[in-house]
C-alpha cells in the first residue's frame, strides 16, 4: 500500500517539476521511494482518455534515482524518456564491460570504527599510518598475514583514500620501524587515555573507574625464537575500548606480580581480572595487601563449587543471555557464582551423550568432553566461580570477567596470524609491531561490539557479522561511469537494527 512520500522526495519531485520534466510521481511503499512516469492519451477507438504509466526506477536520500535495471527504452514512451532525463542512446547499447569491482560497504564499516584513533595514528606515525591501519583492519577481515593483507586491500573501495604498502617485506619494515617507535607509541596511547599512565599485562583485565587491565600467565606460547614476553593492555570502563598496550618481557610470576605492576606504573585505583592460572589465597591476600583491587575466576575443582550456591531464583540480562548469580565468600573475600543459562544447555548437551567409534550411535552418559573440563559434574554446566575483593553489584563484576573474555579471544586470532608470519618477523622489534597493529585491531573490533551492544543485538549480530552484510554494497566501475547500486536488503536491515547511518535507506 502506498504511502506520502518523505518530505526530501517531495522537495525532489517539485525541483524537477520547476525544471519542465513533467509528468513525474513518486509513491512510498514500505521504506522505499519509487518514481514513476504517468500521463493520458486519447484512445481513437475507445473514445476516451487511456491512462500511461511507465516506471523509472527508485529514489534514495537526498535524491539519487536510480534507473530500474529493467528498463526497456525501445518501448518506452519518449514522453517518459525525456521526463526522467535518461540517455537513451547509452541505454540501447551493447552490456558495459565492468572494469573495476569493489568492496565498499566493509570499508565503511571499517572507517567508522577507527574514527575514535585515526587523527591520532596519522599524527604519532605519518611515515607507516597507512600500512598499519590496512594491516588491522585486513586482520578484522580474516585475512592478516603479512602476505594476505595486500591483496585484501585490492578488494576493498578506498574510501580513506590509503596508500598502504602489499609487499610483505615492506610491510614488515613497518612493523619493525613501529615496533621500535615508543615514543611515537606513547603519545598515541596518551591521545586515546583519560588518564595519565596507560599500562597492562597477557590477557588479565584490570579495571577501575576508568581503566581496565588484562593478565595471563605467560609463557613462549608463539614457539618463536626471540625472548619471551607477554601482552599488557589497559581497557577504559568509560568508553569501554582499549586505551594502551605494552610487550613486557619474561615471565609474569605468582611472587612478583607487585614488582611487574609498579614498574609498569600501574596504580593501585586498578582492578585485576586474571585469568585461572592465578587464582591462589596467597596471590590474593598479596595483591590485597598491596592495595589492589581483583577479580579472579576459581578452578572448576575448586571446593568453593561445593560453598558458594544459587540458591534464590536473582539474575539478571547479559548480551540476550539469562544469568542467575549466588553470593558467598572464598577465602575471607566476596565469591560471586553465576550460572549462563544458554551455556548451561550447551555443556550439558556435550556432557550428555559421548560419541563411538564410528560416531553414529550416541549413549547417554555423563562424562568429561575435555573441552569444558565439568569434571563430569553436571551441576557445574555453565557456572562460573568469580572471587573478588570489591563491593559491586553481581552485574557489573560478571561484566568485568566477559570484557577479558572479548579481548582474549580477538588476541587468540592474533597467535595465530603471529605464527604464519613468523618468516617476516625476525626481530623483536617487529614482534612489538605486531602487537600493535593487535591493539589496532582490538579497538576496531571492540567499538563495533559497543555498536551492537547499545542497540541490544548481540544475540543477532557479531562485529563479523557487520562487516560480512555490509560487504554486499559495492562499488563497480564501466567503461563509462561509476554506477550507482541499490542499498542491498540486508543493508537495509542492519541499518534500520545498527544505526550506523552509512548508507541511505529512506523513512
């Protein structure tokens, strides 16, 4: 059924009326703005007046028509012709012969998400910006390697206007010149805190009012043959993106995790959330004790399984997920139990049936799929043990351990790409590159989850997710003209539940 149309295709309608194309009409139908030709003739043998209509095509904001890839101009009424202001002439040749295809829509996805740091990374690095950048958001895309990143980038419509480099070898002299570049690293970082100092450790977040910060047990998991180092990134829980990394060298270890945090300049106002590797009392009562804040995931044995219960049906919402929590104490400090109920369905359908031999036949059992590590204990499916020395709301601290479980897993995709390179990275210099172009990475992939996430779609959408249906929209390139396309279906949709506001999808 069709509707008024918005007030831009109203004003649009009236310039081409002012202009003497007559006959023109627009009708809304859905979200869509169709334009159509409409006019009478007199019929001689019917005595009487024979309405003509002939459609043109669809009109997108703030006024594009775009000419049906239907139309026939051969049988078109020139009245028709005229009035829309086609060519007739280039309609009636042979099929242009397409010289360029292009990617536009994951480009413009990509540029919205580096908006927040792209000022900055020209202004700290103007002589490698452009291979830096390309090689993150390649890393987005699937394709990060070294080798890969160039021809990714060939793909893609320019639409930053870039001049990255393809050639792996120059792309890891970029690595090396930015790896080696920390003062340059420092002022970037500064550019993107709200606060003074901007440090952190593999993988353990750590959080406070405005800062989080992330460690892991570390050890040579790249199988390289530099030193041994770890990661350190801190996260703002303001902006919730990451505001700076750092390579620390060596092992991380249980009894020195205070001297390691000290010179890294991290203050005490920091909360911990570390990994499993970590939880021990004496680690605890020593960060305590020196005035830190922490949240520590216990082992699946742990006896507090067996102390800290769900007893009273509270829960609450989290990325489309019903969690319900119990309150209890673990060593002297508040033990917060949550309980996924989605996970929960999934570890227990795993830890239901084992498969054969063959793997036709399944047998109920109870056993330990390895994956989960449930100990065979059913009861544990989809719990989590948080133990903490703060005071906050269950929400807020179930919060704090999933932001470390986003970044691990953006860094884990980053292992991987690390080892296929190793035969450009050399040095460590080039390592420490590396890890910046992960960092790059991360805050691209972390502001689009904060997209998705505002608009309560993350059981809909992944940050892959955008860039895969954004991808449909491209730009192709004739021997004559750039022509324009459509926005896709799809594109629409994810427009209409994002909100990014890249495309035009009408009222």
């Amino acid at each position: 059924m069709s509707r008024e149309p918005d007030g831009w295709a109203r004003g649009w309608l009236e310039k081409m009326r002012s202009e003497g194309r007559k006959g023109l009409a627009v009708e809304k139908k859905g979200n869509s703005h169709y334009v159509y030709w409409a006019s009478t003739e007199w019929d001689k043998e019917a005595k009487k007046r024979r309405k003509l209509t002939e459609y043109i095509g669809i009109l997108e904001p703030p006024g594009n028509l775009i000419i049906s890839r239907d139309l026939d101009v051969g049988r078109m009424n020139p009245k028709a012709i005229e009035a829309a202001g086609i060519d007739a002439e280039l309609y009636r040749e042979r099929p242009e012969e397409v010289m360029d295809y292009r990617i536009k829509g994951a480009m413009m996805v990509l540029r919205k998400a580096c908006e927040s740091f792209y000022p900055a990374l020209r202004e700290c690095f103007p002589q490698t910006c452009d291979d830096l950048l390309v090689l993150a958001m390649a890393r987005l895309a699937g394709r990060g390697r070294l080798c890969q990143a160039g021809s990714w980038f060939a793909r893609q419509d320019n639409v930053m206007r870039l001049k990255p480099h393809a050639d792996p070898d120059t792309l890891s002299a970029s690595l090396k010149l930015a790896g080696g570049a920390i003062d340059a690293q420092d002022r970037f970082y500064e550019k993107l805190s709200t606060r003074g100092k901007k440090l952190a450790v593999d993988m353990t977040v750590c959080f406070s009012k405005g800062q989080a910060f992330f460690v892991k047990k570390g050890y040579n998991r790249f199988h390289l043959s530099c030193g041994q180092f770890n990661i350190a990134i801190i996260c703002g829980l303001d902006d919730k993106l990451p505001q700076a990394l750092r390579t620390v060298s060596g092992n991380i270890k249980e009894s020195c995790i205070t001297d390691v945090l000290e010179e890294m300049d991290i203050g005490n106002d920091c909360t911990l959330v570390m990994d499993r590797g970590y939880f021990s009392a004496d680690l605890m009562d020593l960060l305590h004790g020196s005035g830190y804040k922490f949240v520590i995931p216990v082992r699946r044995n742990s006896e507090l399984y067996n102390a800290v219960k769900i007893v009273e049906p509270r829960g609450f919402r989290f990325r489309g997920n019903s969690v319900l929590y119990g309150i209890g104490e673990g060593f002297g400090y508040n033990a917060y139990r949550f309980e996924n109920q989605s996970q929960r369905n999934s570890e227990l359908a795993e830890l239901m049936f084992e498969h054969d031999g063959d793997g036709d036949d399944r047998s109920p059992a109870f056993v330990d799929s390895g994956q989960y590590a449930l100990d065979g204990d059913p009861s544990k499916a989809g719990n989590l043990i948080l133990v903490t020395n703060l005071n906050e709301d269950p929400k807020t601290i179930y919060a704090m351990f999933k932001m470390r479980c986003s970044v691990e897993e953006c860094n884990d995709s980053a292992k991987t790409v690390l080892k296929a390179d190793r035969t450009y990275l050399r040095d460590n210099l080039s390592i420490m590159g590396f890890n910046f172009v992960t960092f790059l990475a991360l805050r691209m992939y972390m502001t689009m989850e904060l997209w998705i996430a505002e608009k309560e779609m993350t059981s809909r959408y992944t940050p892959l997710d955008l860039l895969d249906e954004y991808s449909s929209m491209v730009s192709i390139t004739t021997e004559s003209r750039v022509m324009s396309q459509q926005v896709p279906a799809n594109v629409r949709r994810v427009e209409k539940d994002i909100g990014l506001g890249l495309f035009p999808i009408g009222g």
